[in-house]
C-alpha cells in the first residue's frame, strides 16, 4: 500500500514537474467551443496541458490588451480579431518563426487560401495564423432559380438564363424580376454598426475603389469620387428592392427576412448560416445555394472578417501554443472539430464538408475574393465610423451621396492628418 | 427658526470612535468603488490615453477639454442628452403626480392596479430597450401595426428616422420610469395631513384649488428628491438606447454616455473619454446642488 502510494506520489509529481501547461484566450462560441470539447484529444496526444478561456468577444480587446504587452505575456496563444491585428502585431512572434510541430505538422500557407492568410498580415510578414474563415459568403434561394415558370419567365424578360446572380447587373434584373411576384431581391445591411463599414468597403471594391490604402506603411486616402457615388447609387437602387424596414436592417432583421422567405439573395456571415439551415429556424432551410458574392464591375469581392491565432512574443510556451494552434487547423483533427461546431478554414476541409454543410463550397469559393477592410491601424475604429456614418447617411438618404463621398474622403484626410 | 439640518458634534474623540467603526466598511467600500475611480478618472482625462499602448500615452494638461469643445459630436450628444431629460422628466412626473393624487382615493381594485402599474419599473433597462425594438419592427412590431391601425405607415421603420428614432427612445423611457415618479409621489401624497384637506374642502375648495395650492406645495420636498433621483438616473442612461439604437440612425440617438462608450470602448481613447466623463459628474452635480439647494430644507453649504 504504501509502495502504491509512493508510486502515485512520485506519477504526479512527474506530471507536475514535467506536463507543460498552455493558456489559451479566445471569443466563446461555436466555433471555440468545439476546441474545448476535443482538447482531451490534443492533452494526449501531445502530453500538454491546455488552459482554454473562452470570453464574449466584445471582452477580447479588452482582455488582450491587459495581458499582452512587450515584456509579459499572460498567455501563449490569443485569439486576436482581424480588426485588431494592427493593434497587437508587433507583440506577435512572427509565422515564420513558429517553430515546427512534434507531433501536428506545421500548417503550410497554401492549405488556407492566401486571401484568408493574408488576415494575419502586419507590418510585411505573418504574424499568425487564421483560426477561423470568416468572409462573405453569398446566399441565392435555389428553390426560386429552379422554378420552371420563373426561368422561361425570366428567359424571354432578359435573355438569359435565371441563375446564381454572377454580377450586380444580374442581381438587379432579378430584383426587377421577382418585385411583381412579392419577393424581395436583396437584403442590405444598414444598421449602425461595424457590419455597415462591410457593405461599403464591399460595394467600393466591386466598383474599382478602395477607401484607403497603404502607402509605405501608412493609410492614404484613395477612394476614386465617381466610382464611389457609383457604388453608392446602385446600392440606393437595390434597396428599392428590399423589404419593410430596409433603412434600419442589422443581423436580426435580416436573418428574419431571408428565413422567412421574402429574399430572393443576399450576403451572410458564414457563423450566422446554421440558423437559415435550420428547419426549426427557417422556411427556406435545404433551399439555399452558397457562392462567392456576384461580381461588381471591376471585381466581385468578399469582405474578410477572421479571427487569428498569435503567440505573444514574452510566451514562454512558444512551442505548445504553436503545436495547438496546429492542431486546431490539421486536417483529421478538422473534420472531428467541425462535428462538433468548428467551421473550418482550411481548403481541403472545405471541399470535403461541403456535402454535410452546403455553405462551406461557398467559403472556398468566396476565400479567393476575400477582401479586408482598412483596418491595418490602431485608429480603425474611427476610419471605420467615418466610412460607415456616411455611407449609411447617403444609402437611407439622409444626405446626398456626393455629400457622403466628399465628407468620407475629407474626413478620413483630417482624422490620417491627426495621427501623423 | 432655522431650517438646516443640524448635525450634533460629539465632544470627544472617544465618544465617535465607535462611530467611526460603524462607518469605516461603508467608507472603504465607497471610498474602493466610487471616490477612487473618480478621481483615477479626473486624473487620466489630462492623459493621451489609448487603451492598447501603442507609446504615445502622455500627460496632455487641458488637451482632451480643448479637443472636447472643439467636438462638434460632444456638444451634439450633449444636447441630445439635456433634451432627453428636459423632457422625458416633466412628462414622467406629470403622470406620476395625476396618478397618484387618483390612487390617494380609494376605488374597487385600486391595490391591484396600483401594482400592476409599478411593473415596467422592475423591468431590466436592456430588456425594455430590446421590446420596444421589437415592437417598433416595421415589419412585425405590435407598436407599428397598431399605428397602421391608425392610418400611420411607417414602412421603413420609425427607428429609420433620426427624429422618431429619438421620440421612441423618450417614449420607452417615459413608460419604463412614470411609475417610479407615481410610487414615490404616491407616498407623498398618502403622508400629507388628511386635516388640512379637509379644512380646504370645508371651505369650498375644488380639485384644482387644492391641487395647487395645497398639495404641490406641501409635496416640494418629494418632487424634488423624485426628480433628483430620475435626473441623476437619466443622465447615466445607456443599455436601453444601446439595443435600441445604438446611437443611431446617423447619431441621432447619440446619448452623451452612449458617445462616452463610443470614445472609450470603440476608439479606445480612455483620456478623452475620461474628460467627458468629468464633464457629466460637473453637470450631475450642478443639477444635485441646483435642485437641493432651491427645494429643499437642506442647508447644502
């Protein structure tokens, strides 16, 4: 007895001295939660121990920011939103200097399409490594494309045949098309939040413009006057086609309207699709085909919004948070992982879910068009308010889309101006 | 006669020692919760400071103040603010006084009523502000059906329009708050002198008379704590208008604290934020001592 004892004391004492333990901060959803339920997994297979906090997203900048400076950090690996890449990435050990993994290879940059990648860049180089894929993806109700009386109708009204909108042009005569028949063409997003800055950075792109660009390392204002009150008219044109309450749709409103079957297309956030595929949810679950966005005149463009794993130069642990990070993105892992809620972000798991979750042939196609927002800079938050104040005053018309165009550009010159 | 309220001295130190037991757990968490972080506030407000360090946290003296009044959205959110409570305020207190004086008269399910009409007090902030979203909804809201009812269409939403936006915001207040007027107005009115009515009654006074030449005075004191309490209340008013609004359409719901929230938590400028909230403390305290010192027997100096 006393022998066991000593044997067991002697076990947790190697365990204590020798089980390296990792503290790992991430959003609480879905998406981490599988992490949470699978870790056993990884705690065996790698004999390290894995300390996950899970917390409202809206705390994570917050929380970061405590525990990750120069000289500590607090934990080894941190989930860091897009948006806040700017702000952390010089106290991130950059992706070329993770070490390999011992037992989870390393993950190649051409296992995530380089468009999603490209959300761990800062200052030149990767700092990280994307966790999730999160971009537009765009949603057409498959059940009304299919309808045999819709597509000879629409056929002998436009001269072609009724499909997936491949462009803006298409999604505007099908908005034409289906308004007599009760159904909604296009959904925007005009709430007052970040999800507004999307739109425009969108509809901008698609138009040949983009609100800022980087300039040796610095913001310079480059929104093309013309192309953006092009963007913004036919934006105004599409709500015409939108339903009850357009002036002030956020998540809710359009989730609501989508399910219920008064949409015809529209953009989502790939989190938010399980609830339009959710019978229980959602009139038009199993009706839905996923695509990249249609394409605008000059582009089609998705706008990224992920997440990305960084570990924290002062970790001690740089090796075990890197081998977990690792395991997160490894590609038999994935598929355990997605069962249990992960969306994934690589390529080939991608290709190979599609079958069970439709809107992931979505993702892999709409990660090649993936766009980012301006948000390479500790001041996003304010360039994002200016962008968004005004494309939303001049979309619900509060002022005139010239108005909107010259006050964006003035603005962001000032706020650029500020900062210098 | 003086009407201060006079404090009695204790002459000797042993005598308010244990006095000062009693209030030292009260003082040290006060002093941990309120006092500490107002004056850690006044005291970053004349920083440069970001809330992820990015090097350029800096004592900036008056720097935030002069930027604040340069701020055309400081002064905006300001006056939405001052608005919000020089009106949603009268109106809450007009109702709670009427219902009250009828509540002071004895009627078959008075009891009942009488609580049922409290219930939107003990309704959380947040949850208000989520159902009157709802209910505002163009597209299924119960508020907007019933104005349809009425031949008012509001297709787009009355959230949509900065001004109704701003109507509905006051509204929701005025509903969620009347009865806390009427619960502390009602409690005045029960504890007023029965004699006194009825001398006035005797001597052939009607409902207005009475109302405002007896009651009103006599009630001063409690109007003034009732609006005290709802002023320092609407000034910190947030988590309703957030859901509802967030502030918008446009900044047409900018409530002061909503853009103290803005600079701090989405901007991350806590020194800037910091001087605004110094300013609000200025304006809470200028409405404290303005209201005590004008109404109520309470000698403030």
């Amino acid at each position: 007895m006393r022998k066991l004892l000593l044997v067991l004391l002697v076990v947790l004492f190697a365990t204590m001295m020798f089980s390296e333990t990792i503290k790992v901060l991430a959003w609480d959803d879905a998406h981490s939660q599988s992490w949470n339920t699978l870790k056993n997994d990884f705690e065996k297979a790698t004999g390290i121990k894995v300390d996950l906090e899970l917390i409202p997203s809206g705390s994570m900048l917050q929380k970061t920011a405590l525990n990750v400076t120069e000289n500590r950090a607090n934990y080894d690996l941190v989930a860091i939103d897009e948006g806040n890449v700017a702000k952390f990435g010089d106290l991130l050990l950059p992706y070329s200097q993770w070490p390999e993994g011992n037992v989870f290879p390393k993950v190649g940059t051409n296992d995530i399409p380089a468009a999603i990648f490209a959300a761990a860049e800062w200052g030149g180089q990767l700092v990280g490594i994307p966790n999730n894929g999160n971009m537009y993806i765009w949603m057409t109700r498959e059940d009304l494309i299919n309808n045999e009386e819709y597509q000879a109708e629409f056929f002998d009204q436009f001269g072609y045949e009724l499909q997936v909108p491949q462009t803006l042009d298409q999604l505007m005569n099908m908005c034409v098309f289906f308004e007599p028949k009760g159904i909604y063409g296009f959904a925007p997003f005009t709430a007052t939040s970040e999800g507004a800055t999307c739109e425009a950075v969108m509809f901008f792109e698609s138009f040949g413009t983009s609100v800022l660009e980087m300039v040796d390392g610095k913001y310079q204002v480059s929104l093309d006057r013309e192309k953006a009150l092009q963007a913004i008219m036919f934006y105004k044109e599409l709500m015409d086609y939108s339903p009850q309450g357009a002036l002030s749709m956020g998540h809710g409103e359009r989730i609501g309207a989508f399910s219920d079957g008064l949409v015809f297309s529209m953009f989502q956030w790939p989190g938010i699709v399980p609830s339009h595929e959710n019978v229980d949810e959602s009139m038009v679950a199993g009706q839905i085909v996923y695509t990249a966005p249609p394409a605008g005149p000059f582009a089609r463009t998705a706008v990224r919004g992920c997440w990305i794993f960084g570990i924290p130069r002062a970790s001690t642990k740089q090796a075990a948070a890197a081998e977990f990070a690792y395991w997160v993105n490894n590609y038999e892992v994935g598929l355990k992982l997605a069962e249990e809620g992960m969306t994934p972000v690589r390529t080939d798991l991608l290709n190979e879910l599609s079958g069970e979750k439709p809107w992931y042939t979505g993702m892999a196609e709409a990660g090649q068009f993936a766009v980012s927002r301006p948000n390479r800079s500790v001041h996003y938050p304010e360039l994002s308010e200016v962008i968004k104040t005004n494309w939303l005053g001049a979309v619900t018309e509060r002022m005139t889309a010239e108005e909107a165009v010259d006050n964006i550009i003035e603005d962001l010159n000032e706020l650029l101006e500020s900062y210098e | 006669m003086s009407n201060s309220t006079n404090i009695k001295r204790l002459p000797l130190r042993k005598e308010r020692g244990p006095f000062l037991y009693f209030i030292l757990p009260a003082a040290l968490i006060v002093g941990v919760v309120l006092v500490f972080p107002i004056i850690y506030g006044f005291g970053l407000s004349f920083f440069n400071w970001p809330q992820v360090d990015d090097g350029t946290r800096a004592f900036i003296n008056f720097g935030n103040y002069l930027e604040l009044f340069k701020d055309n959205e400081f002064w905006h959110s300001l006056s939405l603010q001052l608005g919000f409570i020089f009106i949603a305020i009268p109106i809450e207190l007009i109702i709670g006084f009427f219902v009250a004086i009828l509540f002071n008269h004895d009627f078959p399910l008075s009891g009942f009523l009488r609580t049922l009409l409290l219930l939107p007090v003990f309704i959380l902030p947040i949850l208000s502000g989520l159902t009157w979203k709802l209910m505002l909804q163009p597209r299924y809201g119960a508020i907007t059906y019933l104005l349809g009812l009425f031949g008012m269409e509001f297709p787009q939403g009355i959230l949509s329009d900065q001004s109704l936006a701003y109507i509905a915001v006051i509204i929701q207040d005025i509903w969620r708050m009347w009865p806390f007027m009427f619960m502390i107005l009602y409690a005045g009115i029960t504890s007023l002198p029965k004699d006194i009515m009825e001398a006035a009654e005797i001597d052939g006074a009607g409902f207005i008379k009475k109302t405002f030449a007896i009651t009103l005075p006599m009630l001063r004191g409690t109007i003034t704590t009732a609006i005290l309490l709802r002023t320092i209340d609407a000034l910190r008013i947030f988590s309703e208008v957030f859901v509802m609004t967030g502030g918008g359409p446009g900044n047409g719901t900018m409530l002061f604290s909503l853009y103290i929230h803005k600079q701090a938590f989405e901007f991350g400028k806590l020194g800037y934020a910091s001087a605004m909230a110094v300013i609000l403390i200025v304006i809470s305290l200028f409405f404290a001592f303005g209201l005590v010192r004008k109404n109520m027997d309470i000698d403030t100096m």
